[in-house]
C-alpha cells in the first residue's frame, strides 16, 4: 500500500524532528512522515553529542552557524526548562596554549560583543578562581552562560511531542531510493508518494541527495570522537567546560574537558578520521571500498595542505594514541596524569562534508534545494544547539511558510 504525505522527512536526527515540529506551526494539517533508518531515535550523531549548547564564539560573523547558534542555545535551555528536562550551566573556559593565543582571546571576546554572548576577560588568579585546575595564564576567557544538557533525553522529549502532533515516525525504515517522476520513496519495505521531501540524513546525507540527483561534488567524510573518563580518584575540580583557544590553522576545536551533571568528567572528543559512516569500534560497519574512498580523500587534502589539513594530521589527529591525547590535556591541566585517563565506550562519528572538486572541507552548515526537495548536506556541531532556528532557516530557504 502506498502511503501518501505532503512532507517526507528522511532521518531522525535533531534537525529531522525540528523541521518536523517547525512545519507543524507552518503549515497546519499537513501530513508529516518521518522515515528513520534505525529502531529508536538517538543511535547517531544527535544521541551521541556532548550535549554542550555552544555560545557560538568560535564561528565567524558571516556564517550561517553564527546566525542561529547563540540563539538556538537560548532555545534549546528554554525547552528544557519547560519540559524540566536536565540543563545545567556551567559555564566555559578558554585557556591560551600557544604563543599568539592571548591576541586570539581578544578576537573571541571582540566577536562575542558583536554577537551579544556575554564573556570575560579573567587575568591571573582570576582564572583559578573559576577553574581551579586550570593551568596558569596570564589571560582567559570565560563564558558563563553555557550549558550542558542530555541529547536523548531532548530527542525522545521532541519525538514524543511531535507523534502527540499526529507526525508519523517509521521506525526502521531506511531510505532505499527515490523515483522522481512519480514523486514516491523506497523505504524498508514500503513506498511513500510525497510533496516535499527533506533529507536530514547526516552520516548518509549526500548520498540521499545525490539519489534526488544534486549534490554530486560532495561526499561525508567520517571523523570519530573518542573519549576518556577522567579517573575519580584524581578528584579534578572541573567546574565547567573547559577549551584550549582554537587553532585558526586546523579545522577542529580540539579537546576539551566535560563535567556531567552526576559528577563524572570526560574528556574529548578526538577528531581522527574513521573508515566508515557507521564505524564506532573495531571492524564495526566496514566496508573496503568506503575505506579507500575516505583515505584517498584525506590523502588530497594532506598533499594539497588543503585548510592546514596537513597540520591536523601531524597534531590533532594522532590523539587517538594516548600519549598525544593526554600531552593536550595537560596543557590544559597540570595536574592530571597519564592514568587518569580511563577509556569508555562513549564515542561519536562527525559527519563532515568535503567538496571534491574544491578539495576542501565544508565548514559550515549547508542546504541545498533540488526538485520538490531539500537536503541538509552538512549539519555538523552546533546543530544540536541551533536545531530549532536552523529548521526555520531551512524552510525559509526553500519557502515554506
């Protein structure tokens, strides 16, 4: 039997839910289908996060990230409050580890006053004062506002929400292909005919769209995140969330401890690059010639030192070896040792977009309209956190109102 719907959503993720709860304040009555791949929402990216709701400090002035993150994080914390979900703010600290790193902290701050994010300059003892642990600097900046929430607990919240709303969510149907002619779907063993449909796919989006017949330049590029435990029995005083300033010659933030709420520590996440979509652990979801895709991708951008790829990969992306992962954090804390880092089984995959024609990565976040659909192509952090303005941009994108 077909099923018929004026909107198919394709993927559950953060942004599938939001643009679902977002069309239903547009365009009322509508029939709203959510296809998810997997037989519970959470399993990728969006259940898999940090949980940090980003102040947006780090994304420049013109990107679309800038446009939604600070505002999105209002949102998100709003949500949770209403709802009394957990969010609790702590705050963050960004801590000089390089030379020229106290001329960057005037840059985030002077950025910060432009995007309204309330942040301080702390000096000295100051630092110590908020982060104990923090190593010595003659400078930092801190951002109080910062929280940090629980990502599945929010997405199950918004699911719920949203199936009281009459959205449908197809569990374990993931998308197969499109005819575009008849304007139907293959998924899991069903067939849905469609209005508009948007691909919030994440791990797989390009190759949704790609199935829609755009977006043949791009292709994901996995990066695992990794994670360490800090040992309890160091008994850190972590506070908050504290960063290293990022290097303006690398693509990733780096590092960065996470305090939850029951009292653990964490530290991470590494951005290392995975052999495939899905591949958490060990051999898990491997494919060979995925593998020798992703590598011939990253050798391009290594030989071209395309966006000081090549730095990345001297620097960043050997922190999946303990050694080099502790020699960051230490930076950022002196008083950590080598044993405290205890491995867990918490670890995510970014979903990074690459252009191959430009050989270069897509830093920000990218939607593109194709006949009678939309596709997300490059919702990576902070996604979680604008999910509610960004699913309002990308309808006003492609005019849905």
């Amino acid at each position: 039997m077909l099923r018929k719907a004026d909107f198919v959503i394709i993927g559950g993720g953060i942004v599938g839910v939001a643009l679902a709860r977002e069309l239903l304040q547009r365009v009322k009555g509508s029939r709203i289908v959510i296809l998810e791949k997997e037989r519970e929402l959470g399993l990728h990216a969006s259940g898999r996060n940090s949980g940090v709701l980003h102040s947006g400090i780090f994304y420049a002035d013109d990107s679309v990230k800038a446009q939604v993150c600070a505002r999105g994080a209002e949102e998100m914390a709003l949500y949770c409050r209403e709802r009394k979900l957990s969010c609790l703010p702590i705050g963050k600290l960004i801590l000089p580890t390089r030379l020229g790193d106290e001329a960057r902290i005037m840059e985030l701050y002077e950025r910060g006053l432009r995007h309204g994010i309330k942040a301080n300059i702390l000096e000295g003892k100051q630092i110590q004062e908020i982060e104990p642990e923090a190593a010595p600097a003659p400078k930092a900046l801190h951002i109080p506002g910062v929280s940090i929430v629980e990502p599945v607990t929010i997405l199950r919240s918004l699911g719920d929400e949203i199936r009281k709303a009459d959205v449908e969510i197809l569990f374990s149907h993931p998308f197969l292909g499109v005819d575009l002619e008849k304007k139907e779907i293959s998924a899991g063993d069903e067939k849905l005919s469609y209005g508009v449909a948007l691909n919030a796919g994440g791990l797989h989006a390009d190759r949704i769209a790609q199935a829609f017949g755009i977006a043949e330049e791009y292709t994901i590029l996995p990066f695992k995140g990794i994670y360490y435990r800090v040992s309890p029995a160091r008994k850190m005083q972590v506070h908050g969330l504290i960063y290293a300033v990022p290097d303006p010659r690398v693509p990733f933030l780096g590092i960065h401890y996470l305090p939850k709420e029951n009292g653990e520590v964490y530290l991470g996440p590494t951005v290392v690059p995975a052999l495939g979509r899905e591949n958490y652990n060990g051999l898990q979801k491997l494919s060979i010639p995925e593998a020798l895709g992703i590598g011939g991708s990253l050798l391009r951008l290594y030989m071209a030192n395309a966006q000081g790829f090549r730095v990345f990969a001297h620097r960043e992306a050997l922190r999946f070896l303990r050694r080099y992962f502790f020699e960051a954090a230490g930076k950022l804390t002196p008083r950590l040792q080598p044993e405290d880092l205890l491995a867990t089984s918490k670890v995510g995959i970014r979903a990074q977009l690459y252009n191959r024609q430009k050989n270069e990565l897509v830093m920000d976040f990218l939607v593109e309209k194709g006949k009678d659909s939309v596709h997300v192509l490059n919702a990576v952090s902070p996604a979680f956190t604008s999910a509610f303005p960004f699913a309002r941009l990308v309808l006003d994108k492609v005019g849905i109102t």
